[in-house]
C-alpha cells in the first residue's frame, strides 16, 4: 500500500464539510496518512467505558476523538472563516 500525500498537517485548523459534525471547527491533532485520515480536536467524540480496576474501583466513561477521513475536512481560511482549497504557492 501506498502513502498518500496529504495537504493537512498537524496544527491545521480544519471545518468539517460532511458527516454528523458538519459545520464544526477545530485542529487536527493527528494526521493517519496510511488510512487517509484525521483526527480532529472536539469532532467525532465517541464514548469508551473502561472496566473497572484495583486504582479505579468506580470505573468510567472516556470521551475520545474518533478519525474522520480526510475528504470530509477542509482547511479554514482565517480571514473569512470558511473552508478553502489549498493550492501550490507560486514562486
């Protein structure tokens, strides 16, 4: 398999343009070139239910951020607040 070069990178501030939390911002915080995805700060939460243990006899409910695919992200322009294209610079 391949890698895919990818226009996001880490630190990127990102809109999302497809899916359940279409229309949220955030920063990308890992970028899985092998799978095409992202991982998104406060997008795509799914809930994780550990078992409880000796140091944590309650148990509990942890909230993470799940990958998206990276087509369903675009960059934000910080200027309009709205998603754009990234394109090569010109020299």
């Amino acid at each position: 398999m391949t890698k895919i070069k990818s226009k996001l990178k880490r630190g990127d501030q990102v809109i999302v343009i497809a899916g359940n939390d279409k229309g949220k911002t955030g920063q990308v915080n890992l970028v899985l070139r092998e799978a095409n995805r992202v991982v998104v700060a406060g997008v795509n939460l799914r809930v994780k239910n550990h078992k409880p243990t000796q140091q944590n006899p309650q148990g509990e409910r942890v909230e993470r951020e799940q990958p998206i695919h990276a087509s369903n992200v675009m960059l934000l322009d910080p200027n309009t607040g709205k998603g754009t294209r990234k394109r090569p610079q010109e020299a």
